[in-house]
C-alpha cells in the first residue's frame, strides 16, 4: 500500500500571496502558510514557539474563484486540506534544507472575531 502523505493543516497566509498563470492560461493560487506550533517544556513549564512554513498551491480553478470571492489576503487564517510533498534542498553554500509543498484539494478560509468585526466596521 502507497503512502499519499494527505494533510490537514490550519495556519496564515504570510506575504507571498498571488495569482499567477501556468503556461497553458490556467489560473491558480500560490502562497506560504505559517503554522505556529507550542512545544512545552516539561521540566520548568515553559513554552517555546515555532513557525513553520509550507508552500501551498490551488490549482482547481473553483477553489481559486472561491479565495478571490473571500478576498483571501496576507495574515488570514486558513485551513488546508490536500497532499504534502517534501523535496529536499542544498543552497549554494552546501547546507541542505526540507521544502514542504501542498496541493491543495480543498481550502476555507477560518473567520475570527477580528475579521468579524473589521467586517460589521465595512458596512
């Protein structure tokens, strides 16, 4: 049995959003989502933070009409679903590091309460 590597992540747009055009005029969505995960330290109760990024791709011209109907933009909360793949890389100095791409397969943006009430301001 082959492994899909099928993902469901939760995270923000950082401020690389575009749409772009492949080659043949398709329309699709490209941005990095910036998790933020918690790990405790269990020995004095602390936390440390750490962001990871994720390149993600849309490809499915409905969910990319869907993003532009929300006005997806820098810094909204968005959860993904879809397949990871991880390549990985050397810079040109020769350190090696792991670069995760999602294809997305299905996408919602999550309102929060300041969303909410920056809308409830617009009107």
């Amino acid at each position: 049995m082959k492994h899909k590597n099928i993902v469901m992540l939760e995270g923000r747009i950082s401020d690389d959003f575009k749409y772009t055009r492949t080659q043949e005029g398709k329309v699709f969505a490209t941005f990095t989502m910036v998790i933020r995960s918690f790990d405790k330290e269990f020995s004095d109760n602390s936390e440390k933070r750490t962001d990871v990024s994720i390149r993600i791709h849309v490809f499915d011209y409905k969910l990319v009409q869907y993003l532009k109907k929300v006005k997806a933009h820098n810094g909204c909360l968005v959860s993904v679903f879809g397949r990871m793949n991880s390549y990985r890389k050397e810079t040109r100095r020769g350190d090696f590091y792991t670069q995760n791409n999602v294809v997305v397969r299905d996408i919602h943006l999550v309102k929060t309460m300041a969303d909410e009430e920056e809308d409830e301001n617009d009107m």
